[in-house]
C-alpha cells in the first residue's frame, strides 16, 4: 500500500509523477484516471437580453468545456429562436407575448418575475454563475438583477459583465444603464462594466455599426473564455472554485482584462494590454483587494518571468495586503504563446483625478493613459455612477466629446 500525501502547491502534480513508478495494475490505473478526471465544478454562463444572448451564442460556438452551462434568456422568442444555443428561456410569456420588453427595464423585472421558478431551475445546482448583458434596453436592464438575487439567496457566487450603451443611443438608454448597475450593485458579488463608446474610440470613427456591435460581444466572449478556461482546466498551478470565491468575496467593482503575445520576452506587454484595456480597465487596479493572476502558456515559461509578472502587478498596487492568486497553464494549442488574464476586485473608485485635457491623439490600437481615474465634482462625487461612466462623462466634460 502506498500512501501519497501531497504539500507542494500543486500535489496532484507531486502525486502523479509518484504513480508514473507504480506498475500499470488497477490501483495505478484507478489513481491516475481520479487526477486527470474533470472536476465536478458547473459554470453557468448566462446571457439575458438580446446582447446577452448574442454573446452565449459566441460561446457556444467555440465549444466550451462540458463543464460549462450556457443558457440564453430573452423575452424576444423571434431571437431566442434565432441562436445555435441549447437551454433557451422565454420569460415574461404571458406578460410580453414573446414579443420582447419594448426597451423598458420595468418589463423585463416583471417578465424575469413572472418566470422567476424556471430561472431558478435554469441556475439551481451551479458553482459558479456569470451574467452577461447589455445594459441600456429592457430584458438585460430589468432581469439581470432579479437573476443575480435569485443567485445569492441560493448561495452561488454571482458575477456580471455588462455593456453600456453607445452616447449616440442617447440619455435615456445611459439612464436606464445606470439604474441597472444600481440595482445589480447589491445582490450581485463584483461586476464589470464595459464600455462600447470607448470599444468606438479604439476601432476609430470609420468603423460600420454591424462590425462595432460584434466586436462589442468579441471583447465579451474573448473574457468569458479566458475565464472560463481558468477555472476549468487542470494547471501546474490552478486557481479554483475557492480562489475564486474569495477574490469575489471583496464586493464592488472590478476589472477583467486579457493581454496575449507571440513570446516569453513580450510577456510584460501582455500584462500591460489586460491591466490598461481602456474597456475593462478604468477603474484603478491599485486600489484592488483581491487580484487573480492566470498565466496561459503554449510552452514551459521561465521561472524568472512567472516571478516578475506577479512583482509588476505588486508594484501598480498602494494596498500591500492585497491577495494575490496565481494561476498557470500550459496549453500547447494556444493560439499565442503567452495569454494572461487579470481579474480584480474590492476596488475603491472614490479616489478622483484630473484626465489630460488632449485625448483626441489616441490611435486605433492605442490604449488610454494608465493613470486616467475619475473626475470630482467640488460638491459632490458620483459615486454611485460607475466608474466606466464617470469617465466617459468627465472626459467629455473636459472638451473631448468624440469619446
């Protein structure tokens, strides 16, 4: 009988290279199989309104882990009908007629009421649930907080990634986007806003509508895989269920960004690109509480860069107790060499200052100016407008009205 207990970060690692010496009998062949199995984790990725849905069907066309359960949720049948995606939810029947909520976030409440039993079926048993949405219209504004409490009573860690909508689309879409947030901001564990007037600042004022919408819903899906591949695939060191839970356990705002290079040596730029994305990044990360740093790597990475990643995030960050998880992943069918996703949380967005008065010199793949934050009103600070939004408002304010 041989007894293996592993203490290095990763034991199942230890362990397994202990099995490689047992002869191939039943027990070798039982204890391998148990390391390798997937774990029993379910994430459920759901998409609720029509850009929601348009990002599960994304999803579900890059064929996920079976560990993931994408289920699209919509009061508009016609576009329920229209997606590849399996589990598909029609809420608010009798009240919509499946004929959608008109753009009120009053109709999408009541519909995500009136079919709030399937909702709780459709999540019930899960680890782990993301909502994405975009905020602004009536189905994702109105439902999305209703899907996010229905996962807190059930005790399931809950975070939402959220669009807001493009200025062109007017105030009172930019209203109805920054009641969703507040609504979602107290059952929800961390959320995450992007914005598509800044995606229109990066694509450039040429780019068609059709094309500016799908590269809205590419961010989303690119983060959503990202994420999901974390928590899904075994790693040299993985971050788990726990890890993640407790990253979420400092509620509020947060960041998610990816950063990928074509080798080890651009590594940092990669770091870079998913702690500055001007999409996903406007809050300050040095503020955070909690921080996920996973590490995808199509070959075996220097020790060296492993350990200075981890130290450039510390030195962009002013709380030095901040818990920070590392993740590492080796994946040879990585479409490029280095991948990093960053996600942080528990950020304190009250801190305020001035944007630089130019910011009409950005270039289609530039990002914005790392140390842009908030802009303070002498009487008052929005603090309960989200960051991503003070920003966009407050460097309009400053005379740069094309953002």
């Amino acid at each position: 009988l041989l007894k293996c207990i592993g203490f290095t970060e990763n034991p199942t690692n230890t362990i397994a290279l202990l099995i490689g010496m047992i002869p191939n009998d039943s027990l070798g062949i039982f204890m391998k199989e148990l390391i390798h199995a997937h774990s029993n984790l379910l994430i459920t990725v759901v998409g609720i309104g029509g850009c929601g849905c348009n990002t599960i069907n994304m999803l579900y066309e890059n064929n996920l882990s079976d560990s993931v359960n994408l289920i699209a949720i919509n009061t508009d049948l016609a576009a329920l009908n229209s997606l590849k995606v399996e589990n598909k939810i029609l809420i608010g029947e009798d009240l919509t007629q499946g004929y959608g909520a008109g753009s009120n976030p009053e109709v999408g409440l009541k519909a995500a009421q009136e079919s709030e039993e399937m909702l709780t079926s459709a999540i019930k048993g899960s680890d782990i649930v993301i909502i994405t949405a975009g905020f602004g219209g009536g189905t994702g504004t109105g439902a999305s907080p209703l899907v996010a409490r229905i996962a807190r009573e059930l005790n399931i860690n809950c975070l939402a990634i959220v669009t807001l909508p493009f200025e062109s689309e007017g105030k009172l879409r930019m209203d109805f986007a920054l009641q969703g947030i507040s609504d979602i901001k107290e059952p929800i564990h961390a959320y995450i806003t992007l914005s598509n007037d800044l995606l229109l600042k990066g694509l450039g004022e040429s780019v068609g509508l059709f094309s500016a919408f799908n590269q809205s819903n590419e961010v989303l899906k690119n983060l959503l895989v990202s994420l999901v591949q974390m928590l899904t695939e075994t790693g040299y060191v993985n971050v788990d269920k726990n890890d993640f839970s407790s990253i979420l356990s400092y509620e509020g705002e947060s960041i998610l960004g990816v950063g990928k290079a074509d080798s080890e040596e651009l590594a940092f730029d990669a770091l870079d690109q998913a702690l500055n994305n001007p999409l996903v990044s406007i809050a300050k990360i040095d503020t955070a509480k909690g921080i996920i740093f996973q590490l995808f790597c199509k070959s075996e990475p220097k020790l060296s860069t492993y350990n200075g990643l981890i130290d450039h995030i510390r030195e962009k960050i002013t709380n030095k107790s901040v818990l920070i998880v590392p993740g590492v992943t080796l994946d040879p069918k990585l479409s490029s060499e280095i991948e990093i996703l960053i996600v942080a949380s528990g950020i304190d967005s009250t801190d305020v200052e001035l944007p630089p008065n130019d910011m009409t010199s950005i270039e289609q793949d530039d990002y914005l100016d790392n140390d842009l934050t908030f802009v303070e009103d002498k009487e008052k600070v929005y603090t309960d407008i989200p960051a991503i939004t003070r920003k966009l408002r407050a460097i309009k304010s400053f005379g740069t009205s094309n953002v």
